[in-house]
C-alpha cells in the first residue's frame, strides 16, 4: 500500500472538515432560517482554507522532521553521518588542544618575561647599591681619617680633600645619570629640535678631547668622503652628549697608537653617524647587553678609568627619544663601531 502524501492528508481532513460543518449548518437550520447559497459556500471555504492549513502544518511539524529522520537514518547506514561526525569531534579536539597549547604558551612567556624582569630589578638595585656605595665609603674613609688627625698632616690633607671631592663628583654624575634615565624612561625629558650642522659638532668635539686622545697618540679623524657640512634635525645638547660619550669611550678603552674614525653617511631620510676604532673590539656575548644601566665588559677596568656605567644607556635613550636606533658591532681584536642615525634637515 502506497503511503499517504502530505496533500492526500489534507483533502481527507479538509473533506471531513466540510463535512463536519456542512452537517452543523443543516442543525442549526432546524432553528433559523440559512440561505441555500450559505449552505454551499461555507463547507466551500472551509474545505479550501482548511486544506491550505493542514498542508501548511503537516509539512512543518512533521514532514521536515520526518525527512531528517530519513536522513539522518540513510546516513548511518551509509556511514556517513559517522565520519563526519568523527571529523567534526576531531577538529574540535584539535582546535581545544591548539587554543590550550598557545594558552600555555602565552602564559609561559609572561611567566619568563616576568622572571626576567625580577632578574633584572635585583640586577639594577645590586648594581646601584655598588655603586653608590663605593664613592660614599671612600668620602667617609678620607673623611674620617681627616678628622683623626690627618687634618693636621700637610703631606696628606690636601690629597685626601681631592680625592674626597673626587668620588663626591662621582656620586654626583651617577644620581644625575641616574635622574636623567629616569626622565628619559617617563618621557618627562623634552627635546629642543633646531638645525645644525653635525660635522662642525664632531669637529668641536674633536677638539675637546684632542689632549685626552695626545695622551694615547690616538688619532682622531673623518673616514673618507666627510668633508662637506651635513644639516640634521635634532637637540644639539643631546647629541652632543651621545657624541662625547662615544668619543671618551673609544679614547679611553682604545690602544695605544690607536685612530678613533667618524663617518658620516646619507641615508635618504636620516642621516648615519659611525664612530669607530681599532682597538681590542668586544666580545660577542657582551654585545646585547652592552646599552643596559651599570652594564660592564670590564666592571674592574672600568671602575679604574672612572665609568659609571651608565653612559651608553643613557645615549640609547637619547636616540630612542629621537624616534632614532642606534646599534653596535665588534671584532675581538679589530676593534668597534657605534652607529646611530638622525634626522636629515629639510
């Protein structure tokens, strides 16, 4: 027997429908007076809406879902509804496993980024409380020796003053040092632009250490091509800074009979500065660290020539301030190139 279709169903509902009311019309005519044109257009009406209705109602409540069933039966008989299923639960399992594994992850380098930040707090505070410490305890040691009678021996008073006023200079220049990082790191520090001329700069800076430079016969001088002025836009104060820094550097841990080098090179935009020299050059290991407060190649050396160790921080700031990069590079036995760009004047 073929099965009922959905439009079979509604004409025998529809019928019984009309029929239904075709028969109460007949009832209530016993009673009241029913026009014979009521009496066919009614059960009419009835039938045809009540066909569209159940039409309607069969198809949405029950053969969409028996069509699903179907469906979903054919599918398992087939496998398919299975591997989809399987695949579907295995993409999900993959994406769950990946998003936990990259939550890891993140939390992981937090946790590192985190450890390194510690390392380096406990770093920097050891590093200061050194620092700091040594000019303080030589003052309070030639200080007191002073005060128990040395005040009164002239082969030693005066010596012991200078030196007393030495490392009280030093502290000074590493609170300042210190203060100036600090205003750099917060932006408080403003920069004052103007045009200049960065040649005549080296020039003048040149000049300024000529006698420090006499004392190592180490040679200060243009790399070939620098000859002609070149205009940036920056704070002249502040490169002047950099430029000092970089210049003592090279002096004061550069050979004897060495040649302390600057370029200066168009780079379109900005303008390349390159301070270089030919002296023992630096490890690769210290390379990365080389920009950090108090960091040392030499810490013994260093102290002995009178670093504080925070010059080149200080210059990394002062480039970084001008939306600038600097970097450097080494060979152990070659010797070191600073380079760091400003700027070119319109």
């Amino acid at each position: 027997m073929k099965n009922p279709t959905k439009w079979d169903i509604a004409i025998y509902v529809s019928l019984l429908t009309a029929l239904i009311v075709l028969i109460s019309l007949f009832g209530f005519k016993a009673y009241f007076e029913i026009p014979t044109i009521f009496l066919i257009t009614i059960p009419l009406i009835t039938f045809v809406s009540s066909y569209f209705l159940v039409v309607y109602m069969v198809e949405r409540f029950v053969y969409r879902k028996i069509k699903i069933l179907y469906k979903t039966i054919h599918n398992l008989k087939t496998g398919k509804s299975l591997k989809k299923q399987f695949a579907q639960e295995a993409s999900m399992l993959e994406s769950v496993e990946q998003e936990v594994l990259d939550y890891t992850k993140s939390k992981s380098d937090e946790i590192l980024e985190l450890k390194k930040m510690e390392q380096y707090r406990k770093e920097f505070l050891g590093n200061v409380s050194h620092e700091l410490k040594t000019p303080i305890f030589n003052i309070q040691g030639y200080i007191d020796t002073l005060l128990n009678g040395g005040l009164e021996d002239e082969k030693i008073n005066k010596d012991y003053l200078l030196k007393a006023s030495y490392n009280a200079d030093r502290l000074s220049n590493i609170v300042e040092e210190l203060m100036l990082i600090s205003q750099y790191e917060s932006g408080a520090l403003e920069l004052n632009f103007s045009e200049f001329d960065i040649r005549k700069l080296i020039v003048d800076q040149f000049d300024i250490f000529e006698m420090q430079a006499d004392l190592k016969d180490i040679k200060l001088k243009f790399k070939k091509g620098t000859t002609k002025p070149v205009s940036v836009y920056a704070d002249k104060k502040r490169v002047t800074q950099v430029l000092n820094n970089l210049l003592s550097n090279s002096i004061k841990y550069g050979n004897e009979g060495g040649t302390t080098s600057i370029g200066i090179y168009n780079m379109e935009e900005n303008i390349l500065v390159e301070v270089n020299d030919n002296g023992n050059g630096i490890p690769k290991e210290h390379l990365q660290r080389l920009f950090e407060r108090f960091y040392r190649v030499d810490s013994s050396r260093s102290r002995e020539l009178g670093g504080t160790g925070l010059g080149l921080s200080i210059v990394k700031h002062i480039i970084e301030a001008h939306q600038q990069t600097i970097s450097v590079r080494s060979t152990v036995g070659k010797g070191t190139t600073f380079a760091f760009s400003l700027k070119k004047a319109q």
